[in-house]
C-alpha cells in the first residue's frame, strides 16, 4: 500500500536509562505500518543538536556565538551521516539507513535559516587548532595575510525556526518512510524527556511515549551492567548518588508537562505494565496514537510472556539493604503491584 508522503507522524519513545524504552518500540513495530530505525535518533537533545541550535540562534544569540553553533550542528550531522568501522572515525550510518544525503539535506536546512554567509575573523575560530595550525595563523597574522573563514549570519525568528526544524525533519524520514510503507515512524531517545516543551514542536504532529521503571529494577540493572552510574556504586557503595540522580530527573519531567498540549501529546507508562498488565496498555497505547493497526507480529519481538527477566529483578541484589534504602527514599516511584 503506498500513500502521500506527508501522511507519516513521529511516535518518540524515550526513558531515562536502563527503564525499557527498547521494550516499548518492540512492541510498537509488531503493528502493520509503524516501524523506525533500529538506532537511537539523537539529534533534538544531543549536544550540539537542534536544542542547542534553536538557543544560539533565538534564545541566546550573540554575533560569534550562532556561526559556532552552526558549525558544531554540521559537525555532529557529518557524524550521524557517516558510516562507523573499526578504523573510521564515529558514525551512525544514517543517510544509509534513511536512504538520504544526510549531509545535503542538513546543509540545505541551514541555508534555509541562513540570511547570509560572510568572510570573518574571531579567535573563537582559533580555539579548536593544533599548535602547528595556530603557529600558521600567527605566522600568516605577522606579514598581514588574511585569516578570514566563510562564517555564517542566522537571525531567524522563532516561527520559522520552527518551521524549517519541521521540515528537515520530515525530509530526512520521507523516503524510508515510503520505501517501508510506515504511516508512523518510531524513533528512540529523540526527544528528552527531561526537556520536553521544546523539543517536541521539532516533530510535526509527533507525540511521545515515556517509559519509567521501578527505581529498584534500574538500579540493580545498572549494576549487572555496570552502565551509567553502576560502576561507580560497585566500587564505591554510593547508592545515594543513584538515588539523587533518580530523583533530580523525574523532577524535571514534572516541570516539562503541565500544559493541556503536553497532556495530548505525552504518554507516560511503567514498563512493568508492559508485562503484567499487557492488553490493557496496548490499548492505552492505540488510543493514544488513535491507530487500528493490525497487530500482524504479535510476540515476535517483544516478549511479553518474559516477565521475571525485567521485572522484580531487584530481589537478586546481594546486599538487600541498598534496595530498601531505594525504596525508602524513592517509595512514590516503586512499582506498588510487584
């Protein structure tokens, strides 16, 4: 079945670490017409991604400060264009994966917000170079050579910031939408949900899905996989450091969704309900996306019958005493149906 490209929506699943968001988009690619890539797709919240453009470019603009952003955004957009091998420099392989010009496309992007480009010299430009390549500069400088640089001048207003976010977005997506019959895209981790009100509106008519887990279960995840701050509480018993970190998080989601928008357009669940209360919150889920897909993959790529690898797994915790503290401390986030 093929369909107007202007059809497809985002659906962005995002968690906090270790609390199963991976779960959520297994379930979500079992319906007929959702899918997405099986990378994470940073490029709202990432440094130097589109969170940081926008405050250079409309809340925090400054003459030299914007160019760099500019830079640092082309910079981080060579990287997720490129391909990644052992003795290549760091890439995410999306202009393969998307079937895209991801460089082109994000060259093209800010030309669009661009008003003009420039010949110019700051020493914000020199920062970045080695001792040879500033020995150059100064030496160049000494017999009055030039050192100018093409800089950029972007002072879009925030519509059409906004504007043109969207439609790069959209362009990126549009032909492996086509190309895999999607009417909803499924990205991971595009949006944070500690940053919410702005990065959302990057996604045209986009909505996300927040995955949360009992404290207790990341934490004991966290040391199993000695992942964020795991490693760090193996070898120095700092489980208050996990607690404040836990803490501090959710409390800046709180901050982010208190508006009737938000409201329509987030959807927090635990991931516990994804297994014990299954049929329920798929049907949470549908009406939330207001989609009657069918469910052509049902179990194929998310265990949901897998219950006791996910979930409760915090019993397995040697030191037991760690767990209670957790649950003491953080009781209003553990999961009351375990």
């Amino acid at each position: 079945m093929q369909y107007d490209v202007n059809n497809f929506d985002f659906i962005c699943v995002s968690g906090y670490g270790r609390t199963g968001s991976s779960a959520c988009i297994d379930l979500l690619k079992e319906f007929e017409f959702v899918g997405g890539p099986n990378k994470e797709f940073r490029i709202a919240k990432d440094p130097n991604g589109l969170i940081d453009l926008e405050s250079s470019l409309i809340d925090n603009w400054e003459l030299i400060r914007h160019n760099t952003a500019i830079n640092d955004f082309l910079e981080y957009c060579s990287m997720l264009s490129r391909k990644d091998g052992t003795l290549k420099k760091a890439g995410k392989n999306f202009s393969q994966i998307l079937n895209v010009d991801f460089t082109k496309e994000s060259a093209e992007y800010i030309e669009r917000i661009t008003d003009f480009m420039y010949l110019g010299d700051t020493m914000i430009s020199r920062y970045h170079l080695n001792a040879l390549q500033s020995f150059k500069q100064r030496l160049r400088s000494k017999f009055d050579l030039s050192n100018t640089t093409p800089m950029y001048f972007s002072h879009p207003d925030e519509e059409k910031f906004l504007i043109e976010t969207r439609r790069y977005l959209k362009r990126l997506f549009e032909n492996y939408a086509v190309n895999k019959n999607i009417h909803k895209v499924v990205l991971n981790q595009a949006i944070p949900p500690t940053n919410i009100n702005k990065a959302l509106k990057y996604f045209n008519n986009g909505k996300l899905i927040i995955i949360d887990r009992d404290p207790r279960d990341i934490y004991a995840t966290m040391l199993k996989e000695e992942s964020f701050l795991g490693a760090d509480v193996i070898s120095n018993d700092s489980v208050h450091k996990y607690i404040k970190w836990h803490r501090y998080t959710r409390k800046q989601v709180a901050h982010g969704t208190d508006s009737t928008f938000m409201q329509d357009k987030v959807l927090r669940l635990n991931l516990e309900d994804l297994f014990l209360n299954y049929n329920e919150t798929i049907g949470r889920i549908k009406e939330f996306l207001d989609i009657d897909f069918a469910h052509v993959d049902k179990g194929n790529k998310f265990k949901h019958k897998s219950t006791n690898d996910c979930v409760g797994i915090w019993r397995g915790v040697l030191d037991q005493g760690t767990t209670l503290q957790i649950e003491k401390e953080l009781g209003e986030y553990c999961y009351n149906a375990l």
